[in-house]
C-alpha cells in the first residue's frame, strides 16, 4: 500500500500514516477491496442525513446493527456489493466501491447536511484516505496486517460443526456472522475516519500557521503591524481547531462511546486499537497539540505587547492630561498675581 504522508507529519519528521491520500479514482481498476474515507465537514447533522437518505430510498441498516444513527449511519448498495458508513464527524466511509461514490455522496446529496463545510478550504485529495482490505477464511479475528485490514471470515466453531441444523438456526447463524461482519466493517470505519479527520486538521493547521508565520518576524523587526483585532481573530480561529481535535471524544478518547456496548467477543475496542496505532494516529494528534502549544504562545506573546503598548499610550495619555491641568493652575496662578 502506497503511503503518503500529511504535510503535519512530513514537517514533524514524525513516521507518516500509511493510509494513502488519494481522492482519484483510477479508472478500470477493482475497488472490491478498497476502503475510502472523505472528511468534508466539522460534523454532520445526522438527523438531516437520515432524511435525505430516506427521501431517496437509501437501504438504512441492512444489516441490523442497530448503531446509534445521531452518531452512525450504515447505508447498503442494492443490487451489489458495497458500503457506506457515514459518522457525525462529518465523515464518509465506502467499503468495496470506487472513492467517487463515497465523494459524491457526501459532497453531493449531503452536503445540506454539513456543518462548517471543509469544501472551500481544501482539496478533495486533502479530505481523503484509502485503505485496503482482505478477507480470511482460516480465522475468525479481524485485524491489522501490516497496511492492511483483514476481515476473519472463519465461522465460529459452534456454527460449522457437524450435526443436525434446522433451517430456522442456519439462518440466524448467517444473519448473526453478518451482522459481526458489519460491526467489525464499522469498528475498521471508525479507525480510519478519525485518521482522515485528524489529517484534514493537519491541513487546516499547516494554513493557519502559513498565514502567521509573518508574526515572529514582525516581533524581530522590532516593529509590530497587526493590531489586537487581528490577533483576536487569529486567536478564536486557533481555538475553533483545537476544540475540533479535543472536544470530538471518537479523536481523542481510546474507544468511542457506539462500542461499549458491544458484545466483548467481537473485540471491537482492539481493531478501532489497531487502526489507530497503524496510522499513526495517537502521536499525529500529540504533535498537533504541541505545534497548537506554539501558536498559542506566539499569540500570548502578541497579545501582552499589544496590551503593554495600549498600556504605555494610556498612561502618556494621562500625563499629558496632567501636565496640562498643571499648566492652567500655573497659569491661573501667574495672572493673580
């Protein structure tokens, strides 16, 4: 799997995330094994996207998984193979289809959905990340294998042993290993989605500090030629960023609230794990942090020189107020007598 690196990470020197961040489609190529996740927004507003899914007759929950919608949502193709998987992160995640289908979906029919929209401040490819997936008849684990999601498709032993079934429990062995299926499909989803969404706040960070990097050198002329409104405003703008990456618990915390209920067994907290730790992702959202530290500092900076000199201004202010009233009394003074 080809790797391509954000350019937070490249500027770090930290070891990239393989996910490859590519939102082209290559045509004649097989997708039956492709993953791909866009990011095109802060959120998404899932009782919007339910709608509008239901108002073009969408196949919701095929499956039966029963997630929470107000945080996931598990749309099926008819008529073939193939799925969506949409995250109030304002993510989109396709398994088995083309990264067009993913992007049109969520840049497209969505896009009433989206809240604070990503679409005018980068590129499609700078929204995007592909994984790539394999299934696994000799196990029935799912898990990371190098770059790659492997899907254990190994029936349990109580399902393939020999014996008498009747149809009534062959049927809800199927409808159960499929239903493990798309709970392990949306615990490897929600993996790379928090990827994809840390990588598009990387993008958004690495603007920031390139519409900035003019102030540590205003600092070293000695001259400054920003005012605190503009340093104000470059403040609420670094806020908005880091309340993105900390106050989204699927970025930041070590399972996301939907898995806690699942069954033990299906080890969803390990593969959501695995995904992380393959793309890098816990460190990637510690050097955000850290490179987010810096600007706040260099803010803090500006703000106190900003707040000094407003300070000075007032206090010559007064002065010149005083020494005027000293020169009236003076005055005054010199004509009485």
């Amino acid at each position: 799997l080809r790797r391509v690196a954000s350019l937070a990470q490249r500027t770090s020197g930290k070891p990239p995330p393989r996910a490859t961040r590519d939102g082209q489609g290559e045509p004649g190529k097989d997708y039956s094994t492709t993953i791909c996740a866009i990011c095109v927004a802060e959120s998404f507003d899932m009782k919007t996207v339910v709608r509008l899914l239901q108002d073009q007759h969408y196949l919701i929950d095929p499956d039966g998984l029963d997630f929470d919608d107000e945080e996931v949502v598990h749309v099926g193709v008819r008529g073939g193979p193939g799925d969506f998987f949409i995250f109030e992160t304002g993510t989109v995640v396709t398994w088995s289809l083309p990264p067009e289908k993913g992007i049109e979906l969520a840049t497209g029919l969505l896009k009433s959905a989206h809240e604070n929209s990503h679409m005018q401040q980068m590129d499609r490819d700078e929204m995007t990340e592909k994984l790539e997936f394999e299934t696994d008849p000799t196990t029935s684990l799912n898990s990371m294998r190098d770059d790659t999601v492997v899907l254990g498709t190994k029936r349990s032993t109580d399902e393939t042993a020999g014996g008498i079934a009747t149809t009534t429990t062959t049927t809800s062995s199927a409808e159960t290993f499929t239903t493990d299926i798309g709970r392990a499909k949306i615990a490897f989803s929600s993996g790379l989605a928090r990827s994809t969404k840390v990588a598009v706040l990387e993008t958004l960070l690495n603007s920031y500090l390139e519409r900035t990097e003019e102030l540590p050198a205003q600092l070293e002329s000695g001259r400054l030629r920003v005012d605190m409104k503009a340093i104000l405003q470059r403040t609420g703008e670094l806020l908005r960023l880091r309340s993105q990456l900390n106050f989204f618990s699927e970025l930041t915390d070590s399972l996301p609230d939907k898995f806690w209920d699942q069954r033990a067994e299906l080890r969803l907290d390990g593969i959501y794990d695995q995904v992380g730790k393959a793309l890098d992702v816990p460190s990637r959202i510690r050097v955000l942090n850290q490179r987010m530290d810096y600007a706040d500092s260099m803010l803090e900076t500006f703000r106190e020189m900003l707040h000094s000199t407003h300070s000075s201004r007032l206090e010559w202010i007064i002065i010149v107020l005083i020494t005027i009233e000293v020169g009236f009394e003076l005055f005054h003074l010199w004509r009485e007598f």
